[in-house]
C-alpha cells in the first residue's frame, strides 16, 4: 500500500513538472513571437518616414519650379513695357530714326522673346523632370504597399503558428494524461 501511495504521489509530480515544462515552452515561443512582431511593426514605421521625407522633397521642387514660371513670366512683362516705352521716345526724336530704331527695336525684341522661350522650355524640362520623379515615387510607394501587405501577412501567419503551437501543447498534455491513466 506505501508503494501504490508513492508511485500514485510520484505520479503526480512527474504530471507537475511535464504541464510546467510545457507551459515554459509556451512562454518562449510566445515571447519570440512578440519579438517578431515588434520588429515588423519598426520595420513599417521607418519606411512611412521615408515616404514622408520623400514627400515633402517633391512638393518642395514643385513650388520652386511654379515660382520660377511666374517670375518668368514677369520678366517677360517688363522687358514688353521697357521696349514699348523704347519705342514711344524714339517716336518723338525723329521720324527717320524712329524707323530704323523700331527695326533694331524689333530684332531685340525677337531676342529678348527667343531667349524667354528658351527659359520657359527649360522650367518645362524640370516640371517634366519633377514628374518623372514623382512617377518613380508614386512606384516606390506601390512596392512599399506591397511590402507592407506582405508584412500583415506575415503577422497573421505568425498569429495563426501560435495557435498551431498552443493545439500541439495541449495534445502533449491530453497524451500525458492518457499515459498516467494507463500507468496507473
């Protein structure tokens, strides 16, 4: 009878430590899922503060070309006004002169406007350019959702091993249980 006492108390302590056994095993894998997670999580943030300084960079660039074809287009207001103004007092010198100062009044004109235009297909390039950037942003930024998406779908596996892993712990525990009922 102290023997069947002992192998029962025996018993017992063996079912002790195999749940305590388990349920370390449990924390661990837990504890490194968590891990997992938190990193995925930083990995995520940083690429959104990418996007955003990338952002603010191009709406930069994009103001300063505006700004540049607005004073583009001043400019070539006050070179019209200074040139009428040219050809107003040549008016009141002299008749003769005013005809061949009108002409190289004219040329100078065409020049001024050559080189404006030139000026302007410039700014376009770079509004092009600007474009073209923001393209390749607008494609970063699509790869970076694809990342993200596989990110989330990565978090869902891992949530979905913890539950594989916690069904498996609790067969151990079911198979151990049925070992002792059959040891006894």
């Amino acid at each position: 009878e102290l023997v069947v006492e002992l192998v029962d108390v025996v018993d017992v302590l063996v079912d002790e430590v195999v749940v305590l056994l388990v349920d370390v095993l449990v924390v661990d894998v837990l504890v490194e899922l968590v891990v997992v997670e938190v990193l995925v999580v930083e990995l995520v943030l940083l690429v959104l503060l990418v996007e955003l300084v990338l952002l603010v960079v191009v709406v930069l660039v994009e103001v300063v070309l505006v700004l540049v074809l607005l004073l583009v287009d001043v400019l070539e207001l006050v070179v019209l006004v200074v040139l009428e103004l040219v050809v107003e007092l040549v008016d009141v010198v002299d008749v003769l002169v005013d005809e061949v100062v009108v002409l190289l009044v004219d040329v100078l004109v065409v020049d001024v406007l050559v080189e404006l235009v030139d000026v302007k297909v410039l700014v376009v390039e770079l509004v092009l350019l600007v474009l073209l950037v923001e393209l390749v942003l607008l494609v970063e930024l699509v790869v970076v959702v694809l990342v993200e998406v596989v990110l989330v779908l990565v978090l869902l596996l891992v949530d979905e091993l913890v539950l594989v892993v916690l069904v498996v712990l609790e067969l151990v525990v079911e198979l151990v249980d049925v070992v002792d009922v059959l040891v006894d």
